[in-house]
C-alpha cells in the first residue's frame, strides 16, 4: 500500500516535505536569540576633561601639567531587552568592528535595564574608589593623604581601572623623574584594578582597540590573559603591551618613553 504523499508527482512531494523545514527556518531567522551585538563605544582621556569637567581632580597637593593622553575604552552593545535575530548574529560572526557576546556576560542575568545600569554604575563607583586606593598605595601615600576626584559620566563597570590609577599617579608623579608617563604619546587601555595593584581581564578588548585606534591611540596597555583576544583584528600601527600590576603597567611605560625593552604579546 502506497501513501497519498508516495502516489504524488516527485516535485510536488519534495515541495511539501520541505515546507515544515521552510517554516523552521522562518521561525528561526525572526526568533529572538540570546545574544547581543557589540561594537567599539566610546574613549575617554583621563588627563583631560570629559563634556567641560575634568576626569581627575586633585585638592591636598598641586597636580603636573600632563602632555600625552590615557585613553580609557569602551565597548557599546545591543540592550538586554533588545532582540537579537540569527541574521545580526551570522553577520556579526564575520564581521572585525562588531563581536556577538552572550548576553549574561554583558549584562548581568535577569536584571531590568534599570537595575542593570544602577549596577554599572555601582561598579563604576567601585572600581574609582579602589583605583584611587592603588595609585596613592604605589606613590606610598596615606589613604586621605590627598583629596582624588574621579568624573566620568555615562560609563559604568569596572574596567577602566588600571587607568584611572595611571591617571593619578602622572598627575601626581608623571614618570617619577620630571616627565610624564606617556611620554607626550596617545596611550590607551582597559583593565580592572585592585587595591594592591593586581590587573584583572575585562573583555571586549578586540573592539576597545579599534575604538583606540578611532580616537588616535597608537599604544594600547591589555591584561595579559587577554593577549589573544587583542591580536585579533589588531588595528594597524596599535602596539600592545600587556600587563599584569600596576607596577609592571608604569614600568612598561617608563621603558617605552626612554627607548628601553617593553613587553610585547
């Protein structure tokens, strides 16, 4: 015995056995995933000021004229609540300015957007305190012994750490020999920081160097364990330099304004 589907003409059949899978796919390709799309965001000069009000302020002691910049980075994404279809994914897959990430491990799981930005912002906050804590512990100050202000709106999470430390230690001391700590160069980076001045990994660093290299960064200071990552698609003319301390970070920058032996990926 023969079923209806067996007894129809060949083209016929095949174009009914394929319109459930058509159907799936359909459903597939407008299907929210659970992903979102970054790209390169914004740069901000620690040194300098950000929409008229300087990053850095210092009362209790008088601040170096700085030349250079330190370019702290970010990346931008797609909202937690923003559907992210397998066609942004495919294209973001094959593409160098944009990276898919999951979406818990750019925003934290099952927060609204409101808890989620309180969060950043509390990270942020954070991560300023512990970073002013770094600094005056690797210039060998007293905690209070110096009045540090760091202003950085619109930016949350923990990541511009290790720079806001650089920024406060070149205010303060520049090179440790009259200079400054950039050496008159566009210097950028990411990182977090803790209090003993242990940099930690951050992500989204293949994007944070394009954003670098957008805004005239020619050196871009990377955790370490990130090495990989920031290789990849690497801008060109953008030296990298990883980095594990605090310490280490300004040794490096130290070597590269006097010529001297500075790590390398």
């Amino acid at each position: 015995m023969f079923s209806k589907l067996a007894a129809l003409p060949r083209p016929r059949a095949l174009a009914i056995c394929a319109a459930p899978v058509v159907a799936l796919l359909a459903v597939t390709a407008l299907a929210p995933l659970p992903f979102a799309v970054a790209q390169p965001g914004m740069t901000a000069d620690v040194l300098g000021s950000q929409d008229g009000t300087e990053v850095i302020t210092i009362k209790g002691e008088e601040p170096r004229k700085t030349t250079g910049e330190l370019r702290m980075t970010t990346i931008e994404a797609t909202g937690p609540q923003t559907p992210v279809r397998v066609g942004q994914v495919v294209d973001g897959w094959f593409r160098s300015d944009q990276a898919v990430m999951p979406v818990d491990a750019v925003y934290p799981s099952g927060d609204t957007p409101k808890e989620i930005r309180q969060y950043n912002r509390d990270q942020m906050v954070q991560s300023q305190n512990v970073a002013v804590e770094a600094a005056l512990k690797q210039l060998g100050l007293k905690p209070g012994s110096v009045d540090v202000k760091l202003e950085l709106a619109d930016v949350g999470g923990p990541s511009a750490g290790l720079l806001f430390s650089l920024g406060i230690v070149d205010k303060l001391d520049g090179d440790g020999s009259g200079g400054d700590l950039t050496g008159g160069r566009s210097i950028a980076g990411t990182g977090t920081i803790t209090a003993d001045g242990k940099v930690g990994a951050v992500g989204g660093v293949s994007l944070k160097t394009r954003a670098a290299a957008r805004d005239g960064a020619t050196v871009f200071l990377v955790p370490k364990a990130e090495c990989g990552d920031a290789r990849a698609e690497l801008p060109s003319g953008m030296r990298l330099v990883p980095v594990t301390t605090l310490d280490g970070a300004i040794d490096s920058l130290r070597a590269l304004e006097r010529g001297g032996k500075v790590p390398a990926c």
